[in-house]
C-alpha cells in the first residue's frame, strides 16, 4: 500500500503528542500547575498548531516533511530550554523586545549554562523520543493501522483530507477563544484577563503560564511585526468621600493649574493620566519630615549586592554604615528586563519599568519634572552623577541628562581605565570614589548619585579584582565562584571606606547623607553558591531577591526597620526627609517611614510580574495563586483589589512612561502659569 496517503493523520498524532510533552514538561520544570484550565488551553493550541503543520507536511515527499518536522520541533524544544534559563538567569522570560539583553547572556555565556539545573534537560526528551519514533517505528506502526482501514479512506484525496482538517482547525480556534472568555475558565485572582494577554502579552510570565512557550513564540512575534493599536485606557476616579481634618501634617498641594490644564487636554491618554495621577491619594508629613533639610546627598547603587555584603569580618565599612545608619531588613530589588539599568530609573522617578523592554535605553529621550535630580535642582542643589564604565550597555549620558543630572561622568569622563572587550575584567569603584570626589562642589549643597561596576559577575573565571582578595576566603568552605564575588566585594567595602575618608577630610561628613541600595542580588552567581554563605533560608519565599537598603547619617540614631520596601519608594521617602516642595502623587513607591505606609496594605514589594509579598503572605501572579505564611488571611475580593491596584500602578507607569506624560505636564502648566499671570499683570 502507499503509506503517503495518510501523512495527514500520521503526522498530527505524532507531532501533538510529541508538542504537548514539551509543554507538560516546560510547566512543570517551571513549577506551573498542571491539572488547570490553562493546560486544557494549551492542549487546544498545541491540536491548532499540530493540525496546520500536518496539512503543510502531507504536501511534501515523506523525507522532507520528516525533516521539517524535525526542524520545528527542535527549534520548539531550544526556545523553551533558553526560556526556563533566561527565567532561573535573569529572573524574566525574554521576548524580542527585550532582545537586548541577550548581550547580558552571551557575554556571559559560561555563567548563564552553568545557572541551567539538571532537570531542564529532560525538555529535550519529547524531540529525542519524536526522532527515534519517525526513523524507526513510524513506517512499521502506521503501515500496520492502515491495513485495516476501509478503501474508501486510503483513496480519500490529500486536499479532501486537507479541507477537513480545516475545518477541524476552525472549530478548535472557536472553542480556543472561549477559553479565553468563559467565566469557569478564568482565574478571578489572575492579575491580566487572557484575552488583553493573548491581543498583547505584555506580562510575560503570566502569558508564558496561560499560553505555553509554544504559542507565546508565536504572540510575541505577531506583536512585535504588527504593533496592536494602542489600547485607550479608561480610569475611573474613586468616589469623593469626606477629606480628612486638616492637622500640622497635612500635606497641601494647589491643583488650579492642573486642573486648568486638563480641562483643555484632548489627548485620550493625557486626559487618562491627568485623571489618574489627580486623583492618587496626597499623603501626609510625619515626624521625619525635613530631618534631612539642607544636608548633602550621595546615593550609591550597588552592583550585584545581595546580603553576603552585611558581614562584619570582610566588610567592616558597609557594617558600619548598615549598622550605625537605618537599616531596612525587608528591602527587595526585583529583577526583570534590564536589571540595572531598569532598576536605576525606577530609583531615580519612582514609577514601574516596562517588562518587555529595556525602559531606559528606549526612552532614553524622556524628561521627568518629578525626577530625584529636578527636586534637588529646584532647592538649589549642584547635581552630578557617576558610573565607572562605559555605554556599551546603557546610554547613561542621555538618559541621566534628561532625568535632570548637571553632569554626567562615565568611565572616560572620569579618566578611570577600562577594557569592554575582556571578559570578567571591570574597573575599580575605589577609582570611582576618588575621581567622582574631585569633581564634586562640595563647597555648595550637593547631591550625586553613583553607579559602582566592580561586583558585577561573571564570577567564574579569573578576574582582576575576582582573585585580589582571595586569602580572606581561604578557610572557608565556599565555591571558588562565591570567593571571587566576595572578593570584589572587598574592593567595593574599600571603596566606601576612601568616600567617608574623602568626606572626612573635607570636613563634610556630617551634612552629608549616605544612601545605599543593591540594584539586584548577584543572579550570576548559582544559588547553592549562595546559600553555602547565608543559609538555605535564603531559598525560601523571595528571599534570595532580598538586597541591602541603607540610610546613613552619623548624625542620627541607629534605626533597624521591619517595613517591605524596595527601589520604588527610594525617591518619595527621600523628599519628605529633606521637606521638598513636591506632589507625591508622580510617584508609584511612598514614604516608608510614614505610619500611613506601616500600617496599610501598601506595606509591601511589588515584583516585575506583578506579583507582591508582605508579612501576610505572597501573591504568585504567574499561577494567580496566594501562600500564607501565618494564620492571618485575606478575602478574595481583598486580594482583587490590591491587584487592580497594582495593575493599575504598572499599566499607568508604563503609559506614563510611553507617552513622555510628565514632560507634557511640565509644559503644560508652565504655559498655564504663564497665562495666569499674564492676566494677572493686565488686571493690575
């Protein structure tokens, strides 16, 4: 018999089987659910995609749709390896969006395969077992079947065939699409509706939870070649209730000329904005309010710190500062697209990046009237800021331009040398220190932010300041790998030690407040190598998220907080302790040093994903599921409001962000105050 007359059903059945395999197992390596309507969902694409490449097949010779089949497969089976790396690696799955920080995994490809678990090979089992199925049982099973079938389905013609398995096609995309829809299908606690995710996945993690890798290829490609037309988001402000009794901390912001300025806007995602940001809760001043008036400010982000750093035997400085200072043991610094850099800009304005991008190299043009460097310029501050290396990475000289930086200095403008081609060999932050210090107006008020480089992995190969301190490490029983981290660590603690010297000698150091925070906990380094230093504690839960987050003065008292905090609330609990004149409404993060913050349900950390965790539990938005830690719980219409509330601070940010909104309010209420006293100067 010719076995070719029934390639059509003969493939299906092999690829589906072999398709969904691979998606079982992507889910459970990735710890996702399997029985879940999402898995229901996923078989339903997997038949779509199945049954469309097996019409494409059954017009090809048998060897060459053998060979494609194979091909996609493969191709299949690698994307969902490298995702499962880039989300153990990087902390997100990666799109073609983010397409710019492959450079973070290819310079640094050794760390980035070692980072892969064991398990995550059993992803390739489905092609293994597919490729030994066609080339040596297929032609003997299937010649076997057909035997026993009717003549009059051996001689059904191949575009008959065809046409059904259309139609089959067909009815499978109207069921699909309900399962997008129908109300027992969908998770009520779920952060994104599937049918906004599958229009645009915007949230990876929970796109890749709903749709398997498979179809989220396929999305992200359709999104990136057809951009979806802007979706007009529509705020409704909350019902207006009693204002509070004014008291001594009231915080009174004028809004006539905003208002006047909305009134006029016909931009429906200005008009959207103006709404939402107006109508954002103004909190109030508190005990901390001005603590900080008139001092100096240096805030320094770390690179790669996590909480190995707070040892007081390798590093004497950064205990002293975490230790004298006020320390914040629930600090978090959430990875996602382009950690640092993302992250950076989040300190900096105090609204959420956007997932599937690197925010601040795309939008590098943008300008911030809220930005931490326009507050201190408007109270007549001299802002600078630092990092030791070049923009091979991040455009830092545009980027820190537009947030309001005087001047910036990168490596070259510091005369710090570099080498951006050796790998694993990055600059000396004591260099940053000294070289930033020169160029510092200390004579004036001040404030500077720094960017240090010398942690930053890999660390498993031999590097400069990798192997420098090494003896310190030598009785311990910690990897090589951690050694080299913590040894460049040591240059950094060196590092801060020379900037209190310098700020010492220039009779400063008291008015000058110290800020320090990680911008994400050393991902290139394995977590076991980790928990060889801090204990298996640090698997648990999110801690391995966990980085220092340190306010330093040595004028005030030693204060350890319990508070959930991250880079987000950075800026707005900066201005009130030096009593700016500003709105906190413009910012995502609040004031964690307020009672209001303390005691409300915005005591938390909110994750790329959208995902969030406090002393109550953590919300998993990727599953849409919540874990308890104690006997307090909340009621699902509680959970469904923190995340509208969270959504709406991403998506708002993110709109905010898109759309250059606080540059086109800055502008705007300039014009509107401009106006206003012009009518003022003719009524006089």
């Amino acid at each position: 018999m010719n076995i070719t007359t029934n390639k059509l059903l003969k493939n299906f059945i092999s690829f589906f089987t072999a398709l969904f395999f691979l998606e079982i197992l992507f889910r459970k390596i990735s710890m996702m659910p399997i029985v879940d309507w999402a898995l229901f969902r996923i078989a339903i694409s997997t038949s779509i995609i199945a049954l469309g490449l097996s019409v494409l097949l059954s017009f090809f010779k048998e060897k060459t749709g053998k060979i494609i089949s194979l091909f996609l497969l493969f191709v299949a089976t690698i994307y969902a390896f490298l995702q499962v790396g880039f989300i153990n690696f990087l902390g997100v799955y990666i799109s073609i969006n983010t397409s710019s920080q492959f450079g973070a995994v290819t310079d640094y490809i050794f760390d980035y395969l070692k980072s892969f678990k064991p398990s995550y090979y059993f992803l390739f089992l489905p092609f293994i077992l597919y490729t030994l199925y066609k080339i040596f049982i297929e032609k003997k099973v299937f010649s076997k079947i057909y035997l026993r079938e009717n003549n009059r389905f051996q001689k059904r013609s191949t575009k008959k065939k065809s046409l059904r398995a259309l139609f089959i096609i067909f009815i499978l995309g109207f069921i699909y699409t309900g399962t997008l829809t129908l109300d027992f299908m969908q998770n009520d606690l779920q952060l994104e509706s599937n049918k906004a995710l599958f229009k645009n996945p915007t949230n990876l993690n929970i796109s890749m939870n709903q749709f398997g890798p498979t179809l989220f290829a396929y999305l992200d490609v359709k999104t990136t070649l057809f951009t979806p037309e802007d979706e007009i988001i529509i705020f409704e402000p909350p019902e207006i209730i009693e204002p509070p009794e004014e008291t001594d901390y009231t915080r009174k912001i004028d809004d006539t000329l905003w208002q006047e300025v909305a009134s006029k806007t016909t931009n429906a995602n200005y008009k959207t904005l103006n709404s939402y940001f107006m109508n954002r809760p103004i909190s109030n001043k508190n005990d901390y309010t001005g603590l900080f008036k008139n001092k100096n400010l240096i805030v320094i982000m770390m690179e790669s710190v996590g909480e190995i750093f707070i040892n007081p035997e390798y590093y004497p400085t950064f205990y002293k500062l975490y230790t004298e200072g006020w320390s914040f043991k629930n600090a978090y610094s959430p990875r996602n697209s382009c950690a640092t850099m993302n992250n950076e800009m989040s300190g900096m304005i105090s609204l959420y990046s956007i997932y599937k991008n690197c925010t601040a190299n795309v939008y590098q043009k943008n300008k911030y009237s809220g930005s931490i460097f326009n507050l201190f310029n408007q109270a007549g501050y001299k802002t600078s800021s630092f990092h030791n290396y070049d923009e091979t990475y991040y455009y830092r000289s545009n980027i820190h331009k537009n947030m309001g930086s005087g001047a910036y200095y990168g490596a070259d403008e510091l005369g710090i040398p570099y080498n951006n081609y050796v790998y694993a060999e990055w600059p000396s932050d004591i260099s940053l220190m000294e070289e930033a210090m020169k160029r510092i107006d200390t004579e004036n008020p001040f404030m500077a932010w720094m960017t240090t480089v010398t942690a930053h992995q890999p660390y498993s190969t031999s590097s400069t300041y990798g192997d420098k301190y090494l003896d310190l490490f030598k009785n311990t029983n910690y990897t090589l790998a951690a050694k080299r981290y913590m040894s460049k660590l040591k240059e950094l603690d060196l590092a801060l030690e020379k900037l209190l010297t310098l700020l010492e000698e220039k009779d400063i150091l008291d008015d000058t407040i110290i800020v320090l925070y990680g911008d994400h906990y050393p991902y290139g380094l394995d977590k076991n190598s980790i928990k060889d230093v801090l204990g298996a504690e640090v698997l648990e839960k999110n801690n391995i998220e966990k980085t220092p987050f340190v306010i330093y003065s040595s004028e005030i008292e030693p204060k350890s907080f319990d508070v959930y905090t991250s880079y987000m609330n950075l800026l707005p609990t900066l201005a009130n302790l030096f009593d700016f004149n500003y709105d906190p409404r413009y910012y995502m993060g609040e004031d964690i040093l307020s009672e209001e913050y303390k005691n409300s349900h915005k005591n938390r950390v909110v994750f790329t994903d959208g995902s969030w965790e406090n002393e109550i539990g953590w919300y998993n938005a990727t599953n849409g599921t919540i874990t308890y830690f104690g006997e307090k719980q909340y009621s699902k219409e509680e959970i469904i409001q923190y995340n509208k509330e969270i959504k709406d601070m991403i998506k708002m940010s993110n709109l905010a962000i898109t759309t250059n909104y606080f540059n086109y309010l800055q502008e705007e209420l300039e014009k509107a105050k401009l106006e206003k006293e012009k009518v003022l100067e003719k009524e006089e």
